[in-house]
C-alpha cells in the first residue's frame, strides 16, 4: 500500500489570517454605521426642541441681529479706528462673541437633561453612550453655523464686506466652526461639572463676559489701559477676532504692544483650538463616563 504525504502551502495560514482580519472589517463598518445613526436620531431629538419651542433660536438669530444693529448704530458713531470702517472692523468681534457666549447653550442642555433624569433613560436604549454626546455636539454645531450665517448677512446689510479671495473666506467660516466645536465641547464639560442648570448662566458669563470686553472685539487695544493692553494682546479671543478680520481683508488695527499670537494670528487661532478640543474632549467624556455609571 502506498502512502501519499499532502503538503499545506506555507502561505495557507497567511491566507486564513487575511481572510479573518476581512470578516471583521463589516463589523467594524457596522458599528460605525450604528454609532452615526445613533448620532443623527439624537441629534434630530436636539433639533425637534426648537420645533416645539422656536424661542429656542432666539440666541441665534435675534440677539446677533441686534447685537450687530446696536454696535454699528448705537455705538459705531462714538468709536473711532483709524483709517477704516468701524462696520467692517466690529463683525468679526461680534462673530467671535456670539460664538463665545454660545457654550451656555450646550451646558444649559446637558445641565438640565442629568437634573431630569433623561440621560438616564436613554441609558435603557440599544445605542452607544458616546451617540448622545456627539448628537448633542452636531446639535449645537448646526445652530452656531445658523448663527455665522445670519451674522454675515446683517453684516452685508449694514455694509460689511470681506476684501480677499473665496478661499481666504472659506478659510474664516472654517477656522469660525473650528472656535465654534471647541466652545460646544467646553460647553459640554461645564454642563457635566455643574450642579444645577441654573449655575451654568452664571458660570458662563463669568468666564467669558471680561474675555470677550477686554479684547480688541469691539475697540481697538491701545485705547485700553497699558495693563489691560498687555492682557488683550495675549487673550485667544482677541487673537481669534484678528485672524477672522485677516481672513476677511477688513480692518484690524494692530496694536503696538506687540506679542506672538497677535503677529500671527491665524496659526495661533488654530493653534489654540485644537489644544482646547485635544483636552476639553478627553476631559469631557471620562466625565460623562463618571455621571453615567452606577
């Protein structure tokens, strides 16, 4: 009788191994799938609120509308910049602030849904915890670039008009959603460190109120004091307000307390963004992760 040796090729468990690794790749595409879906159904829950209660939007549409007719007709008379337009020289300021003050919104959110026990609920769901933060964050997100929209058009009403090319536009409106993620998710944090809805207002406006005034926002650094010049010339709002009238060719004058972030604004813009989003968000979730859990 004659026996017959069969050799298994060496690439055969290579072969397996590949095959393996390819059968979770749909798995892991699901689970992706899943978590964006989640994120859209809680996202859309955000949004059915301001159907409900349209008073909702009022932070959003109204009050940058007036803020923009009260600095440039009220107060645009009384505040001189040299050689420019004042018009041209406070929308980005007021951009930068209603972007600002845009963190109570998400913290008022977050506040009110851990009083009332919602977030619990959805605990019971067959979905990710992380889906309801990141619905809560494209939320907001869609309401501050409603914000930018409605500030840009009372701008053009009022005279406004940005001097540089479409992608020195499009740069602005990209590093405006950048600033805007980066209060959204700190927003987020507040909300999930506070006791009570009600402290998140006083909070807020604590934190952000002196920041935004004691900036070059609404009247030109060397008009202030010499301390609080050298204070304006280092705070990321200022900053942030120099690198959008860059981006958009208006007005800036430029202080003569001279510091590196208001020499190069829009990298330092970007620059301190994403160091509040690399640990804002980390802070964030192991947070949630705390309130969450039993």
């Amino acid at each position: 009788m004659t026996v017959t040796t069969v050799t298994t090729p060496a690439a055969a468990p290579h072969a397996v191994h590949v095959s393996q690794h390819d059968a979770n790749a749909p798995e892991r595409t699901n689970a992706v799938a899943s978590l964006w879906s989640d994120t859209l159904v809680f996202a859309g829950r955000n949004l059915a609120h301001v159907r409900q209660l349209p008073e909702k939007l009022l932070d959003v549409t109204v009050q940058p509308l007036m803020f923009v007719l009260l600095f440039t007709y009220v107060f645009g008379g009384a505040i001189a910049v040299q050689n420019s337009n004042y018009r041209e020289y406070v929308i980005a300021g007021i951009l930068v602030q209603s972007l600002a003050f845009g963190l109570v919104g998400p913290a008022t959110g977050i506040a009110t849904d851990l009083l009332e026990g919602v977030i619990d609920r959805f605990r019971g769901l067959p979905s990710s915890r992380l889906a309801y933060l990141l619905g809560h964050y494209v939320a907001e997100l869609a309401s501050m670039f409603l914000a930018i929209s409605v500030l840009l058009g009372a701008g053009l009403l009022v005279g406004w008009r940005p001097h540089t090319d479409v992608l020195h536009v499009v740069l602005a409106i990209v590093l405006l959603g950048v600033f805007a993620s980066s209060m959204i998710w700190f927003g987020t944090f507040l909300g999930l460190i506070v006791r009570t809805p009600d402290a998140v207002m006083g909070v807020g406006f604590t934190v952000v109120f002196p920041i935004t005034f004691i900036s070059n926002a609404f009247v030109p650094i060397d008009s202030m004091p010499v301390v609080l010049q050298k204070f304006a010339t280092w705070n990321p709002v200022s900053v942030m307000v120099a690198a959008v009238r860059e981006l958009f060719g208006n007005p800036g004058a430029p202080p003569s307390v001279s510091s590196w972030p208001m020499d190069n604004p829009v990298l330092a813009s970007f620059l301190s963004c994403g160091i509040v989003l690399l640990l804002v968000v980390p802070a964030t979730l192991r947070r949630y992760r705390h309130r969450t859990t039993d």
